[in-house]
C-alpha cells in the first residue's frame, strides 16, 4: 500500500519543551489509525505541524511523496490534508449551511471561485451531502452556536470534509462528551472513513474506543513515538503500559 502521508525527522520545540522530537511516521493510503498518549505528549502539536499551523523547525511533511512542510495552509488544504479541532473551530453565528459553503469556497482562489470545481449550486450539494452524511441534514438552518456540544464537532468535522480531503486528521472527535454520544460520534468516523475511502487519524483519549475502532495505534509519549502496533500489541506493549495505560489494560491484555 503506497502511504497517503509520511512524517519524517519531524521536530518542534517552544522555548525548551520539545514538543514533537524527530518524529517518523507513516500513514497507508486510505487507512484508520489512532494516535495516543498522555496529556502534553505532542500529539495536537503533531497535527499543527502536518495541516501548517505550525511550521516545523526540521523535519518532512509527505503528501502522495511530496514535502508540505512550510507551505501555507491554504495551499495545505489544496494538497489534500483536512482538520477538525480539539475544541470544535466554527462560525458562530453561521447557520450550518452558511458555514459549509463558506468553507467550500474558502478552500478556493479568486479564479477558481468563478469558474470553480464548486460552482454555487456545486457548493450547495456537496454540503449537503456532507451534511447528510454527519447527521447535520435536519439542521442546515440552525445557528452554529445554538448545536448542541456534539453537533458542533460533527460541523467541524463537516467543515473540513466538505473540500474532500484525502487525509483527514481529527483530533479529539469524542473529547467533552458522554459516553452515548460518543460512541455515535466514533460510529460516524468510522462510517465516513468506510464511505469516502478517505485517510483517518484521530487522537482520542478512550481507550475502548481506540481498542474497538483503529486497526493501528501510534503511542506518542515527550514528542516521541513510543509504540505502534495493532490494539494487541499496543495493549501489550510494557512501556505503553508503563507510560499511558496503566495496570488497568494489562489486565485486559491477557
Ligand atoms: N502554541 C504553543 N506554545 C507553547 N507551547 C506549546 C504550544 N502548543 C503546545 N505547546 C506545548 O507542547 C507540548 C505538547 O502539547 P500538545 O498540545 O501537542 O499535547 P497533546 O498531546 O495534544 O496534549 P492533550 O492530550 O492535553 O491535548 C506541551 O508541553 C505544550 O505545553
Ligand atoms: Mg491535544
């Protein structure tokens, strides 16, 4: 399988903290895959760095074999990368579908917006699409910040899938939810992934959730990766075990 995304050497630090230490990693063409790790391990520096919000101070950032790192994150967005946000990053005072066609023609320049690949009414149905496809139909004239906490991250979400990423990073898509909401939540993810053939990687802090769900585990642990593996060698894995899990999943390893 050729990778959809390769991080090579990558490192940030601020001031002393070396948020991301020489990290190499690589995520297969149309794979699901977790990140893990303790608070402040890294992980949405990781993120930052790969969609452009930050700039590496070494390092590669390969989409489809070719470097991004240092790129603007418009033009991130062109090579392909989607991202939804810890805290959900919306439009307030949008209503749903306001904020779907504005993201479709943000994504785009002066030039393309008049003779686009999302002329208006392109626009309008692939937001509704999107929409459909999240659970957000019902809702396309509901003020963003009116949605419940849940529908909020799902429109962050449908933010970044209406400009059809092919890798789409989603960090904490269950973070502040019940237990309920987001096992649906995960569901969706998962069903998106199923259905648009898209590259996924969620950071999630759940570990039923990333045991059941992500067929690869990354561990992150001072800005370096500590493990990858499938659920059962992540689970296994004695320095994994040491660093995040806790005896709690040696247990639930054997
Ligand atoms: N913009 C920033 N300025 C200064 N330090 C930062 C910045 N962003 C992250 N850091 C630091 O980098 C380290 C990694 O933070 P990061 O937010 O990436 O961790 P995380 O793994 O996402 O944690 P959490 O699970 O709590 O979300 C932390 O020490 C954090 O304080
Ligand atoms: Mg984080």
């Amino acid at each position: 399988m050729t990778a959809a995304l390769d991080v090579i050497g990558l490192c940030k630090s601020f001031g002393g903290v070396r948020a991301i230490d020489n990290v190499t990693l690589s995520f297969p063409s149309g794979s699901l895959s977790a990140v893990i790790g303790p608070n402040g391990a890294g992980k949405s520096t990781f993120f930052n760095l790969i969609s452009g919000a930050f700039t590496p101070d070494a390092g590669e950032v390969r989409v489809e074999g070719r470097n991004i790192a240092g790129l603007s994150r418009a033009e991130i967005v062109r090579r392909g990368i989607g991202r939804a946000f810890q805290v959900a990053s919306i439009f307030p005072t949008f209503t749903v579908a306001d904020s779907l066609y504005a993201a479709v023609q943000s994504g785009q320049g002066h030039a393309e917006r008049l003779v686009g690949r999302f002329p208006l009414s392109g626009a309008r149905a692939r937001a509704h699409e999107v929409a459909e496809m999240l659970g957000l139909a019902d809702k396309l004239h509901r003020v963003a910040s009116t949605l419940s906490h849940g529908d909020q991250k799902l429109l962050d979400i449908a933010i970044a899938l209406v400009r059809e990423p092919r890798i789409l990073l989603l960090d904490e898509p269950t973070a502040g939810m019940g237990p309920e909401e987001r096992w649906r939540m995960i569901e969706k993810v998962r069903e998106l992934w199923e259905r648009q053939k898209i590259t996924v990687v969620f950071i999630e802090h759940d570990m039923d959730i990333v045991f059941r769900i992500a067929p690869t585990i990354r561990v992150l642990c001072y800005g370096r990766v500590l493990a990858e593996g499938t659920p059962d060698e992540i689970r296994a894995n004695p320095a994994v075990i040491e660093a995040y899990l806790g005896t709690a999943h040696e247990g639930a390893a054997a």
